[in-house]
C-alpha cells in the first residue's frame, strides 16, 4: 500500500483517516464509523466485515485512480480532493 500525504479525511466526519491493513487502506476513527478508503475501490462502508458499494465516487479526470478528500472547503464545491497516483499527468491537485 501506498501511504498517502496528507492523509485522507473522512466525508462524513473530516476526521483523519488510520490506516487499515486489513482493506490496504484507510479507515475513519471515529467510534461506529466504517467508512473506508482504498486506491482501487475509492470510499466505502465496511458493514459486518462486508464492503458496501462506493460511496462519493470520484476519479481523476487524468488517470482514473480514486481521488480522496484532503480539507473540507466553506461548500462542497471548495472541497479539495488529491489523486494518490505520483504518476499522475494531472500532477495530484484536483478542486472537485
């Protein structure tokens, strides 16, 4: 797994994300969150031990990996979401 910087936040809490070896990704810390984040699948929820179909899915617009949110903006649309992929063209920074 890649370690991502800065760190995923949660949609649902913004709290920073832990990692999760157990989904090679991230998971919210917040107490009955289980909202999830990994490059492949992108945010979702991890209910009785199943993963949930994706929640918010974004993708990079020039590589199609699964963006993640990085700062909550005053709207949504000031959001500010990252593509995890060092390779990427689009070189990371996305304002979705």
């Amino acid at each position: 797994m890649k370690h991502l910087a800065p760190v995923p936040l949660c949609p649902s809490h913004n709290d920073r994300m832990k990692v999760n070896p157990t989904f090679t990704g991230y998971a919210c810390p917040s107490d009955g969150c289980t909202v999830t984040y990994t490059e492949e699948v992108g945010y979702f929820r991890v209910v009785g031990g199943v993963k949930q179909r994706p929640l918010n899915v974004r993708r990079c617009s020039k590589c199609a990996v699964h963006l993640y949110l990085v700062q909550r903006g005053e709207n949504r649309l000031d959001d500010i979401w990252l593509c995890p992929n060092k390779e990427c063209p689009a070189k990371r920074l996305h304002l979705v």
